[in-house]
C-alpha cells in the first residue's frame, strides 16, 4: 500500500510539474513576442498619405476615349525617416544632383527668389499657404515680418548648410529642407512633400537605388490624350489658382496641392470627373521600412463624361477650316488676292434638332497632350491659338444678320417676301449729311454694277446692302433687336463652357460704349449699318451657330450643349443624361418662314447667289447666307458663313467665321468636307453601347 501511494504521488507532482513547465512556457513565449513586438515598432511612425483618385474618362457621342489616364509615380520625402538617416544634407545634394542629371523637375513652394538679393515671392501664392509660412516664422519664434534676407541667413545656419556650396545649391537644398521641417510644425495640414510628379520608372530605379532614407514612391495617374484633335474643348489640368482652395476645393475634399481642370471641359464638369480621394495610412521604422500599410477611406474613380462631338467630325472641320486659312494666308482670293492676312477663324457644327454640339473648331489650334511643353511657344504664336476663338471672339457678322432685318421687316413693318427696291449702287438718301454708304458690287465693280431690282428672297441671295438699308429704315430698332435676342444673337447659348455673350446694336449699347462722349446717339446711320450686321453688332461663332439653327427650326432656339451624359467609372450607373431644351421662341408667319428658307436656298441655287459657284452642285438641298463684315483693324474684311440641311428637313447646321477672311462664299470650302462627313457616315449619330451600357 505505502508502495502505491507512493507511485500515485510521484505521479502527481509530475504531472504538477509539468503543468507549471507548460504555464512557464507559455508566458515566456507571450513576454518574448510582446518584446519582438516591441523591438519590431520602436521608432516607428505612422502617416497618412492622401491618394488622388482616378479621374473619369472623357469620351465623343461615338465611345471613342478621347482623355484617359495613365499610371504614374510621385517621389515623396517622408520628414522622420529622412532626418533620422545619416548625413541628411549630404544624401539631399546626392539626390538632387541625381534628379537634375535624370531632367527630374523639382517642385516647392519655397516663397522666396532663387537669385540674391533674397525678396520674397509670397503673393503668388494663396492666403492659406502665406497663413502657413507665417506658422512656420512663429513656430520657430522668428519675427513674421522679417527679411528674405534674414530668412535665409536663419535657415542656412538651422539646417547646417555646409559652406563652399554654390549659392544655387544652397538655395535648392534650403527650399527641399523648408518643405520638410513645415510640415513638422504642430497642427500644420500639409500633406507629406512631392519632391517631383510623373516620373518614369528608368527614373524611378536610378532614385531609389541611392537608398537616401524616406524617399518613398507613391502610385497615381495623370491624364492621357488620345486625341490631337478638340484641344480647346477638352482643356487642360492645372494647379489651383490663388485663392481658389479656401473658396472653393477644401470644402470639397481636394487637398491643397491638387490638381484640377483650367478650361474646357475638364474645368466645366471638374465635379463628375475628380472622384473622391482616398486615405491610406502606413506605418514606418525609422529607418524607412513600410511595416504595414492600410486604406483609411479607399480612392472611387471619377465619373466618365460623354460629350455630343463627333471625333471624327471635328477632325473634318479642323483640317477643312486650317486648310482654308492657310491656303488664303497663301494664294489670297479674288483678283486682288485679298485674305492673305487672314489668321485666326472658327467653325461650330450643331446637330439643328437639339443644339448638340457636333464638332467645334478654332484656328490656330495645338496639340491638347503637349499644352504645358508648348505653352510659352503657343502665347506668342500668331493667332493666339490659345484663344477659343469659337466661344470667346466676338465679330460683326456682317450680311449673315440679314435674315433678322428680313423678319423684323416681314413680321413688324408690313414688308412682304416680294416688295421690290432697284439698287442704286449708293444710298444717297444722308449724302448731305455726309453719309453715303454702297452697295459691295457697286465697290467692288469700281461702280460699274449693281443688283438691279430684287425682292426679299433675291437680296437675301446675292446679299445686296442697298436694299436692307431701304428695308432696314423701315423698321423700329427695338423690335430688330428683339428679333435678334429672340434667336440667340448676343445671348447665353447655355453651352457648360465658358463663353462670351457679344453685344447687340442699340440705343442702349451705343449709350454705353461712347459714354462721356457726343456720340451717344442712335441715329439713323447707325441703323443702316446694323442692318446689315455691322455697327455695335458681335457675336461669337457658337450664336452664329445657334442662331441659323434657330433658323432652321422655324424659330426655336435650343440650348447648346457639349454633353450627352454622365456616367460611373464603371458604366453601371446613369448619373445624368441631356435632354433638348428651348431657351427661346420667336413666333413668326408661315410666309415670313418661307421667304428666308427660300431665299437661303436661293443663296446656293440661284446662278448669282453668293454661294453658287460654290455649292450648287451639292447633291443635298443646302440653305445657307455668306457675309462680308467690315471691321476697324485694317487689313482684309472678315469673312463669314451659316447654313443648315437639309434645306426642307435641316439636321445640320454650321457656323464659319474667318478674321481677315475677305469673302464669305470662300468659307463655302470649309463646309463641304463636313457636310460629305456628316452625311456618308449619319449612321454613326445612332450611337449604341454593345458593352458597359447604361439601360
């Protein structure tokens, strides 16, 4: 018995043994990773990093992705790890002589000149980042009002410059260390510094392989043009200007440094196509090493954006309008060679059922995926090909305004489609009061020729002056310029652009361009000349455009609009959709309607229409007015050209204006190629989704 009972407890003090063996273990294990743990983080630092979300794509009427994206990498310095490397201002100099070696632009926003004398440069940029810089003076109890001077004597010796740098090393390696040590500031709301954007991956490779010590990579996109065409309806990115982020981008999520759309439509639908940003925090040693990394709040892509245009149709009018330009710039036109100092024009296409916006071209124009490498090259070029000349010049349309003196006549004068003046060659009618306008056969035959008698239609046809000057006195100068207002002449079109909205010839706008002055006036000279398009008249490309779709409509303008919709990123969401809207109407009788189609028609038809030699042989009914319009720069006369078709069904309607173009019907040349690409390839306006479609 004592045998067993002592076997029992041996075994049991075992096994108690081996039991606390187990539980010593065990928490030996748990103290050794909790030390592992601890050994792993120590001087470790976390950092959230703001990650720019894929912008939406831009695409035409068709599908065809006009602006994309394309993946990109961004140089970060993270402040921790850099200054805790060895040598921190020798590893800097290392890599910024790597970066100039490698054509690596460098950015900061070091508020102070490049060049001695020091000054600072403070007012380019906004209050909040000047509010920053006064931040970062107190923070290291620095007066704020001290000098560029003593700024720099301060930092050269806080940094440790080394001495026998030149003074554009110096400068450079302060301006990267001021980026860094502001953003260490308490309470600063700076994200962590791009010391360079889009580098490329040879780049990316030869940077990293200094090992300087934070110098992170960071994933993103910029935008990408497939297209050489439409540059000045698709626009631009850019940085925010001054003030344009405590007003307007903080509220809405972008972080101060971000970029945004300038012009064109990525600044006009900037809020379909920026998407939401996203967070992503990672967690560094020292030393460097990413330790764990994790999304915050994940980046969602930008909605894509479907404009009206046809890609291919702009093509069409950029190449049909740059080769009329150059050929006048060349040959001239006519037997005095006049236009050979024609510069600048533009040509809109609508589609005349709804105002869709199928092609708009301005001449000059450039490469939209080289504007930021051509931009000093492209403001000093001839014809500004910077400037939309579609939405932002203002002409005189010259004869193409007649069709308004036509109706004004027609509907509020009791002028009918048949009343007849003989041409005169020159209305006498203010001869002693020392006006005496003429007719442009009169001049331009030396006055040897003039139209003869002609009713509506026929002066419509061959554009005679002399008998809208008669027709023109005739009318009360209110009720032509509701006629005018009524069909979008120097009104908004509604386009989502910016836009100019040009000036009507009135007593009103007179009294405000000659104010101070004897000349305020309206008199009937003035009316003369606004009847035929000229005085106080101007009008954008893009009115012309609208307004002879008006025409076209019987008097029913439309909005213009550049989009069609407004999809998700991933096509399964209908965001927004444009429908046709009416933004005016002018009633009129159905033989003032007829008398203007047909004296349109006429323009092309009859053997001494302006645009006869021109058209007469289109195999569609074409409705269309050439202009002349006189103009106060010298040179040739501009030149400028509306019609619609088909005439008796319009679909198309189409605007040209040429500054310096001398003769409306040369323009005709402009509008066939797009008329012959509009109606060989109509199928293509049925647009439908085989894929990604949104029901």
């Amino acid at each position: 018995m004592n045998r067993r009972a002592r076997f029992r407890t041996s075994v049991f003090i075992v096994m108690i043994l081996l039991i606390m063996a187990l539980f010593t273990f065990r928490l030996y294990a748990l103290q050794s990773s909790r030390d592992e743990e601890a050994i792993r983080t120590a001087n470790s630092l976390t950092i959230w990093t703001n990650v720019d979300a894929a912008r939406g794509q831009i695409l035409d009427r068709n599908g065809t992705v006009l602006v994309s994206n394309r993946a990109s990498y961004n140089l970060l310095i993270i402040s921790y790890p850099f200054f805790n490397g060895p040598s921190p201002n020798e590893s800097l100099l290392e890599l910024l002589e790597l970066c100039d070696q490698l054509g690596i632009e460098v950015e900061s926003n070091f508020p102070v000149s490049e060049t001695r004398p020091y000054t600072y440069t403070l007012e380019e940029y906004s209050e909040v980042w000047q509010g920053y810089f006064r931040k970062f003076l107190t923070s290291r109890g620095w007066d704020p009002d001290m000098s560029a001077q003593n700024l720099m004597r301060n930092l050269r010796a806080d940094y440790n410059i080394p001495e026998g740098l030149s003074d554009e090393e110096e400068y450079r390696l302060i301006a990267v260390r001021f980026e860094l040590s502001i953003r260490l500031v308490e309470g600063m709301p700076l994200d962590n510094y791009v010391l360079a954007r889009d580098v490329s991956s040879e780049e990316l490779a030869a940077v990293m392989e200094l090992g300087v010590p934070g110098v992170m990579v960071e994933t993103t996109t910029v935008r990408e043009y497939n297209t050489t065409y439409a540059a000045h309806i698709l626009g631009h990115m850019g940085a925010m200007e001054k003030d344009e982020y405590q007003e307007i981008y903080k509220d809405l999520g972008y972080a101060m440094d971000a970029s945004v759309g300038r012009e064109g439509v990525e600044l006009a639908f900037e809020n379909y196509l920026h998407g939401k940003d996203g967070l992503l925090e990672t967690t560094l040693l020292s030393t460097g090493e990413v330790l764990e990394q994790q999304y915050l709040q994940t980046p969602e892509p930008g909605s894509n954006v479907e404009l009206t245009i046809d890609i291919g149709l702009q093509a069409t009018a950029e190449n049909a309008l740059a080769q009329v330009i150059e050929n006048l710039q060349e040959n001239g036109v006519g037997s005095k060679q006049e236009g050979k100092d024609a510069d600048s024009g533009a040509c809109v296409v609508l589609d005349a059922k709804n105002n869709e916006v199928l092609a708009m071209a301005s001449y000059p124009t450039y490469d939209p995926a080289r504007y930021n490498l051509d931009f000093n090259e492209l403001a000093e070029a001839d014809g500004n090909p910077l400037y939309n000349h579609a939405l932002l010049g203002t002409y005189a349309p010259g004869s193409i305004y007649k069709m308004v003196t036509a109706i004004t006549a027609m509907e509020y004068a009791n002028v009918g489609a048949y009343y007849q003046v003989t041409d005169q060659g020159v209305y006498s009618k203010y001869e002693l009061e020392g006006y005496a306008p003429a007719c442009y056969i009169w001049r331009s035959s030396g006055g040897t020729q003039t139209h003869g008698t002609v009713n509506m239609m026929q002066a419509l046809a061959v554009s005679c002056n002399y008998y809208f000057y008669e027709v023109g006195l005739q009318v009360a100068t209110t009720d032509m310029d509701y006629v005018a207002r009524q069909l979008g002449l120097g009104e908004p079109t509604g386009i989502e652009l910016v836009e100019n909205t040009g000036t009507r010839a009135n007593a009103d706008t007179k009294a405000e361009v000659f104010v101070g002055t004897d000349m305020t006036a309206w008199v009937d000279g003035d009316k003369l000349q606004a009847a035929i398009g000229q005085s106080l008249n101007a009008f954008t490309p893009l009115q012309m455009a609208c307004y002879v779709s008006a025409l076209a409509n019987e008097g029913t303008r439309y909005k213009a609009t550049i989009l069609s919709r407004v999809v998700s990123w991933d096509y399964q969401d209908l965001i927004e959709e444009s429908e046709p809207e009416v933004l005016s109407r002018l009633e009129m009788d159905e033989e003032t309607i007829a008398c203007i189609n047909e004296g349109m028609k006429m323009t092309v038809s009859d053997y001494s229409g302006t645009a006869n030699s021109y058209l007469s042989d289109y195999p569609v009914t074409i409705a269309a007015k050439t202009g002349t319009a006189q103009h106060g720069s010298g040179g040739s006369d501009n030149a400028s050209f509306v019609c619609y078709a088909p005439a008796d069904d319009p679909q198309i309607a189409i605007a040209v204006y040429v500054e310096h173009g001398a003769q409306g019907g040369n323009l005709s040349n402009v509008v066939r190629p797009i008329l012959d690409a509009f109606f060989s390839q109509e199928s293509k306006y049925e647009t439908t989704y085989e894929e990604n479609t949104v029901q």
